[in-house]
C-alpha cells in the first residue's frame, strides 16, 4: 500500500508499506478515504520530536472498514467510519468516566499501531470502543459535509474538548487563544455551547474571517501582554468567563490565565511545549486550568449528528487540498502558514 512516511527533518513523502493485517480478534482494518494533516504532526515535521526517521504518520482520517476480526461486533466490511486519534475499548474504568484517550487497554495512532492515517490502509485496535459509524456510505455524502466529519477525527473534538474543560455557559463571554483549525474549531464549540461573546485572538485576516463566520464577535491582533490588555478592555477590565488555549506555548498560555476574570476557567488543549505555570497567580485570582489530551471518541456521535444536520461546518478548516502522492506539499503548505489546514484524498471511495 502506499502510505505517509516521516523521513526525518520537514520531509514527508509517500513511499509503498506493507499492508497491514489483522494481528488481534478486536481489529478492523479500514480503507482510508481522506485524511488531514494535524498541527501536533507538525511537531515530527519540524523535527522538535524524537520521532523516528522511516515511521509512519498521521492519525486523522475516515473510510471504509476493510477487514474486521472475529470479536468485533459493532462493525462489519463495508461500513463507512470515522476513527478518533486514539483507540480505545470504552469498557475500562477511565473509558467510563469519559477519559478515553487515558483507556489502559489503549493507544495512539500511530505511535502504538505502528499503522499511520494517511495510508491507504490502517490497522485499528480495540475496533468495537474506537471506530464510530456513519449512516450510508460516502457516496451518499457531499464533498463539504466529507471535509466536515474529517474534522470530527480530531480537531472538532479537541476544540469542543476545550470548551467542555473551560466550563462555557450559556450567555458567557469567551476568548480563544489560537487561530490554527483547534482554536476556530474552539470558536464553533464555544458558540455550540451558548457563549454569547466570543473573542478570537488572531493576526491572519483570513483565519479572523473565518473565525468571525464560525461566530466569533471580536477579533484581538495583539499577542502577549498587550493582547492581554486588548481582551480587558473589552470585557470592562474584567476579563473573560473561560479562555480556550489552543496552542500549547509558553506565551498562549501566559495570555489565555492573564485574560480570565477570577474565578474563570481555562482549557487548554494545546499540547504544551516549554509551559510555564505560576501557582501563585491562578492561587490568588483562583483561575483553574484544565484539559489535556481530548478524548475525541466521547464527543464523537453528538458532533456527528451536528455535522449531518449541517448546525455546524468545521470542515470550512480545510483551505489546502491534494492527493497522497503529493503529501509533502500537504504539509509544506501548513508550515509555512499558507494553509490553516491539509485536506489529503488518498483513495476514491466517495
């Protein structure tokens, strides 16, 4: 099969693997229609990682179950599913308090797979408590509502994972730090949730429009303690009821605690590098900061439904698009910043 290879230092490119097999009774091995690049495999690209040079990647796609194992129950050959970026059984204790990507039985893909997603074809354990199906096949669905249950692989379900862990309520006032495909997926949860205001913090005018469409009120260019002082001003010098930090550096995450009124709450999705956070100044304005790493498969089926009642289009993300072949331009486009997001068709099955 053919399938994205990490090579080592900004180069990806398609090479021919073998084809996965079914190793376990709770396997599926699914067919992958499309698939997307993800900001933490931006991480693997640019070399800040120890990921290994010859290892696959990516863990964002949809398709079509090929081959299932003689457990597995919930799915058969033929099915048209979404996978979450982890696998899981959905019976273990943190499986049943909503925790899945902590599941003891479970992993990552494609680190503990070894199968990545953006390959014709990908192994996927624990099929019964990860894969989620989808009504119909993909032919009976259009290219954007496609593009639309992509994002529910990953970015949609960790935006909205921010938003959940920030505690938004109806008729508060929002910030999102972040204006890659998370944070805007983070302005649609925010708005899904009854936020009132919603507060973009951006510099591209194409992600501030597109932030503004997903039903952002204002946006705030400034970064740092001036983006800080922006928010206050808005909010009365009060600050905002949660913060959704969505990026995971030492600054947004300063910016997403110094924006919150006391008492507020921040979720943090964004995979932390270099963080930095003081006890004493969330201690004394008694800000909370929870999140971490979003438990997809539990949002999974609301947002589905979301998607194919179209009260939502996260997949309005994806403004880059090519074909597996041409993988290293997918993720050259994003980090350069030319695309917000990758959108990769790796075979037609739709």
């Amino acid at each position: 099969m053919r399938a994205a290879v990490f090579l080592g230092e900004r180069t990806v490119e398609c090479e021919y693997r073998p084809d996965p097999h079914i190793v376990d009774p709770a396997d599926a091995i699914v067919r992958v229609g499309l698939a997307s690049v993800c900001g933490s495999d931006l991480w693997h690209y640019r070399g800040l990682t120890d990921y290994v040079p010859g290892s696959p990647i990516g863990h964002e796609f949809i398709g079509i179950v090929e081959q299932v194992g003689s457990d597995v129950a919930t799915v058969a050959p033929g099915d048209f599913v979404i996978s979450p970026w982890s696998y899981s059984d959905g019976t273990c204790p943190n499986c049943r308090a909503g925790m899945t990507t902590a599941c003891v039985n479970g992993g990552f893909i494609p680190r503990d797979n070894h199968s990545g997603g953006q390959g014709e074809l990908v192994r996927l354990p624990l099929a019964d408590g990860t894969l989620v199906k989808v009504p119909g096949s993909m032919a009976d669905y259009s290219t954007d509502i496609l593009a639309s249950l992509l994002t529910l692989s990953d970015v949609m379900g960790t935006g909205n994972h921010a938003a959940v862990s920030a505690e938004v309520q109806k008729g508060d006032t929002v910030a999102v730090v972040g204006d890659g495909a998370v944070g805007l997926c983070g302005v649609i949860a925010a708005k899904r949730l009854g936020a009132e205001r919603i507060v973009a913090l951006s510099r591209n005018p194409s992600r501030q429009r597109l932030a503004e469409r997903f039903g952002a009120t204002d946006v705030v260019a400034e970064r740092g303690e001036d983006a800080v002082a922006a928010v206050k001003e808005l909010t009365g010098g009060i600050g905002v009821d949660a913060a959704l930090e969505c990026v995971g550096t030492n600054q947004s995450m300063q910016t997403a605690i110094g924006i919150c009124r006391a008492g507020a709450m921040v979720g943090n999705v964004g995979l932390p590098h270099g963080v930095e956070i003081s006890a004493p100044e969330i201690f004394a304005r008694n800000v909370g900061v929870h999140g971490g790493t979003a438990p997809v498969r539990v949002y999974l089926p609301e947002l589905m439904g979301d998607v194919l009642t179209q009260r939502i289009d996260p997949g309005k993300v994806f403004d880059f698009r090519t074909d597996l072949d041409s993988i290293g331009v997918a993720y050259a486009a994003m980090d350069e910043r030319r695309a917000i997001k990758s959108l990769v068709t790796v075979a037609d099955l739709f």
